[in-house]
C-alpha cells in the first residue's frame, strides 16, 4: 500500500463537475448570447494587476483590500494582487491600452476572482464572477441598458422568480457630501451605543452604517437622515429618468434607501438583485455607477457604470439542468469492424451530432450499455458475412432522416 497523502484541495475552493458543471456553463454561455445581444464588447483581463490598482480604486480601508485580498511580492518584488474583482482591472486597461478612443465602450468579461473570507454557501475564495461595465456614458440611460441586460440574463436563467431588483440613489457628488455630513453629525450623538465596527467607520464611511446587519446598529439607522432629503434638482431628475427607464422597459423594482455604497466615487444609482433562495447572502447581482473612480486610478473625469454577479450563486439557483444526453450511441459489437466504428463516429460529430463511441469491455454488454446511457439514437456495427459492416440503427427521439444524411457517402468495408 502506497504512504505517499494524497494533497486536499486549497479551503475555499471547489472542482466543478456533472449536473454543477453543466449549471456553470449554462450561467456563462446565456451570459455571453445576451453581451452580444446588446453590443458589450468581450475582454480578457489578467488574473493578477500590480496592488496599487486595487488598493487606490477600492479603498485603503475597505474590508477587501484589508482582510480579503491575495496579495504577494513577485522575484522583482513588487506587490501583485490576485484580482479580488473586474472593475479596477477594466478601468486600469481603459487608461493605459487606448480605450478611450472607443468611448463610450460597453465591456463585458468573466472568469476567476479571489477574496480570503470564511467560505459559506455560494462563496468561495476561488470564485467566478460575470462582468458587465458602461465606461463613458454620463446619460442615466446607460444605468437603464445595464438594468435591463441584468433582468434580461435572470428572465434566460429561469430564475428571475423570487429575485427583487432594489435600487437606490447616492446622488451627485454635492448631494452625496451634504447628505455625508448629516449622517456624521446624526451617528455622533449616538456613538456610543454603535457596534465596533460602525464607530470605526463613522468618521470616514458613515454610509457604510446604513447597510449594518449588527442589530445595535438597527435602532439608530431606521431614523438616519435619507439621500432624498439633500438631493439636488440634477441628481433628482437623474435618478427619476433610470426609473422611468425601468418601468418603460417593463423591469419590476423597488426602492431600498439603505442601499448604499462607502466609497466616494460611486455616485448617483445603486442596485442589487436579492433573493431569498440562498439564506443570509442573497446578493445575486450587484452594481451601481461610480463616475469618480478613474481620477483615483490617476485618469480624467470618466462617468461609468457597471455590475457584477457571481457564477456559482446563480448556477445554484438554476434548476433542472442534467448533463445532455447524446444524439447517437455508436456500438461496435465486432471488434473487427472497430475502424468502422470510429470512422462512423467522426463523421456524425462532424455533422454536429453529439456522439459517443462504445467500443470498451465484453462486445455482447456494450449495447445493454448503451442502452442504460440513454442516447436519442443508437447505432450498431457489426461485422456482416460478407466481409462488410452490418449496420442497425435504434431510435429513441433522434432523426433518422439527418443522421442517415449525415452518413451519406461513408462506406462500411
């Protein structure tokens, strides 16, 4: 018996397989059929960006970059930052390799980010995220594109049931100060009876306060000042031209004032796409627009929009999917006639026919086999006495007329 342990996979990450894999796939292939849909432009973004890109654009004293992300020094050592999410990285690359040229751009990307927190249902430290961002268009009906691409992917998902569009406004950057200043001066008198957490944070994120799950919190942010109390004629009119928008676009919402965002480039709409399907962490798809983020990455005044929503949450979500059955099942039941077979299986797959060969184990099980497989169609070789191929097709929901047609022209020996 052999000593040698067998490595455990990396806490917090998983390997994809079966009827879960075939979910995955499903959340990415309608998500790529509906960025092409609405003209969102495919990028490929690094795995890893230098630190700085993530530390500037996120915020120093955000929770993701001080507890949560993968950061390291390289042989040259500088500070690399495994990407904790997309957008920094695509404002980054809007900046430096010439997208300006293209703006207003629409940018749509997905694939692996990672955040070092406790793993819980529908969150890992390996993860997967789509990516959907408007870079260049300060008009609200770039928050209303985006808005409806979001429910148009649930609706295509089949989980739109039981998910709720909130939406919220922050305000223009003067609405947004002005309404700042009122929840300092408002949490101060109650300092005291605040959680840890929401003292530290009153002083340089007090909007950070609003969404608080700590239940000391709750009685003090019920009667919080509330953004509509200090928004501007602009940001009114801003905010009454997305939800126009919506309902013109038939998109269901609701107003949540508590929904926020701490950091001071996001301006104007926030949004999220909650259920109660998946416990405490029903987040299923979040956004919002963060007009002031390329200044912090060193760039011009860029308005820009964008969301994110993480794979595995929505692949948990939908339903039915097995992995697909195979058009045809081809059984060879002589292995002399076992060329046949794999000459007969190329050309069904090259007709578009997903196609499995069984060629393996005792000759007289193999179509028993096939059989419990389940295929659409099953077609046997064997050998014929005259030399040839005897052939015998056996169908179960597959076409014969396009799988004989597919085969026109290929001879058995």
């Amino acid at each position: 018996m052999s000593t040698i342990k067998t490595p455990r996979p990396i806490r917090g990450t998983q390997d994809i397989f079966g009827a879960e894999a075939e979910a995955f796939a499903f959340v990415t292939a309608t998500f790529e059929r509906l960025r092409k849909l609405y003209r969102f432009r495919r990028a490929e973004m690094p795995v890893f960006e230098k630190t700085e890109v993530f530390s500037r654009s996120l915020g120093e004293t955000t929770d993701v970059v001080s507890k949560e992300m993968y950061s390291f020094e390289d042989r040259g050592g500088e500070s690399l930052t495994l990407r904790p999410e997309f957008t920094a990285g695509i404002a980054r690359a809007f900046l430096t390799d010439g997208w300006k040229q293209y703006a207003p751009v629409k940018i749509a990307a997905h694939g692996p980010v990672f955040r070092y927190e406790r793993p819980q249902k529908g969150r890992y430290r390996q993860f997967h995220q789509i990516d959907a961002e408007v870079i260049g268009a300060a008009e609200p009906q770039a928050d209303v594109e985006l808005l409806v691409m979001a429910d148009h992917l649930l609706q295509e998902l089949g989980i739109a049931d039981g998910v709720t569009l909130q939406l919220n406004t922050l305000g223009d950057g003067q609405s947004r100060e002005a309404w700042r200043a009122a929840l300092i001066d408002y949490f101060r008198a109650h300092k005291d009876a605040l959680s840890e957490d929401s003292q530290d944070r009153l002083e340089r994120n007090p909007l950070r306060i609003l969404d608080s799950k700590d239940p000391r919190d709750k009685p003090f942010t019920a009667d919080a000042p509330t953004i509509d109390e200090f928004l501007s004629a602009e940001a009114e009119d801003f905010f009454a031209q997305v939800t126009s928008g919506l309902d013109a676009a038939g998109v269901a919402w609701e107003r949540n004032p508590a929904l926020v965002r701490g950091l001071d480039y996001y301006r104007h709409t926030a949004f999220e796409f909650v259920t109660d399907r998946l416990g405490a962490q029903g987040t299923v798809l979040a956004g919002g627009r963060y007009d002031g983020l390329m200044e912090s990455l060193g760039g011009p005044a860029t308005p820009a929009v964008g969301w994110a929503a993480g794979i595995e949450r929505l692949a948990m979500l939908v339903e039915g999917l097995q992995e697909p059955v195979a058009d045809v099942l081809v059984v060879v039941e002589d292995d002399t006639v076992l060329a046949d077979g794999m000459g007969t299986t190329a050309a069904l797959r090259r007709a578009g026919f997903a196609t499995e060969l069984l060629a393996s184990g005792s000759p007289r099980k193999r179509f028993d086999k096939a059989v419990k497989q389940g295929g659409k169609a099953i077609l046997a070789l064997t050998a014929g006495e005259d030399g040839g191929t005897r052939h015998r097709l056996r169908l179960d929901g597959g076409d014969e007329a396009a799988i004989t047609a597919a085969l026109e022209g290929y001879s058995w020996n």
